[in-house]
C-alpha cells in the first residue's frame, strides 16, 4: 500500500518517519511527523483542521515515562496511542475531545504517544499489546 506524503507544515515537526503498528488484524503502516524536542511535543497538533487517515504525530519523550496530554488549540478529534521503549502499546484514549484542557494521562511510563485521527484505532482493531515497529522503538 502506498502512504500519501505528510502533509504538516515543517514547522510542527522535526522530522518524518514511518511506523507500523502489527495487530491481530494485519500490519498498518502511519507515515508520521516527529515531535522530538519540548517545542515540538508542546505545540503537536495544534491548529491543524484536517489529518488523513494513514498519518499521524508520534511524541518522542527519549526515555520511559510517565506523561500527559490535552486538546488545547487542537481543532480534530484524535486517537492517542501510548508507547511503551520496547514497542509495546500500554493504553489508548480513543476520541479526544478537540478543544479541551482536561489531562488525558498515560496510566503507564511511555516513550512515545502516537496522535491519529479518531476512530483510527477501533476501525484498524489496534489494541492494547500491539506492537509497534519503525523509529526510535525496540519491539520490532
């Protein structure tokens, strides 16, 4: 399957990459803009109005640990999936609020946070113990 480009502005990220995400329903591959650096990971999403499915956000936080989120300024709603170094995934919120300053936590120590848009995670079946392979991730 072809992946259409990311179509963020450069200034959301530092970089582009793909992953995949293996599940019980196949292998689903997200081209993604990197947040890697504390301006990157605070501004993410922000302002963006429109995300294809296929593409994403992934938030490098360089080690394990625990983290939060919120919607603010952020327009979509989106599907949160939390990353732990190993390539496992520990928690996901699906649906997001757009707009909302209410913490959305990670409940576990996590590399990364890959941000998609909502619905992605019940559409694809992706789940709790999947795994994820590509970038900065051990588990593949």
């Amino acid at each position: 399957m072809a992946l259409t480009p990311i179509v963020l502005a450069p200034a959301y990220a530092g970089g582009k990459a793909t992953i995949e995400i293996v599940s019980k329903t196949g292998v689903h591959a997200f081209n993604v803009a990197l947040a890697t650096n504390d301006a990157e990971r605070e501004r993410g999403l922000m302002f963006v109005k429109q995300l294809p499915e296929g593409q994403g956000m992934l938030f490098d936080f360089k080690r394990d640990q625990p983290v939060s989120f919120w919607m603010h300024n952020t327009y979509i709603p989106l599907d949160m999936i939390f990353i732990s170094g190993d390539g496992r995934i520990l928690h996901i919120v699906e649906n997001a609020k757009p707009m909302s300053d209410a913490l959305i936590p990670s409940e576990y120590p996590v590399r990364g946070v890959l941000e998609v848009i909502a619905g992605t995670a019940d559409k694809l079946g992706i789940a709790v113990g999947d795994r994820v392979t590509g970038s900065f991730f051990g588990g593949g």
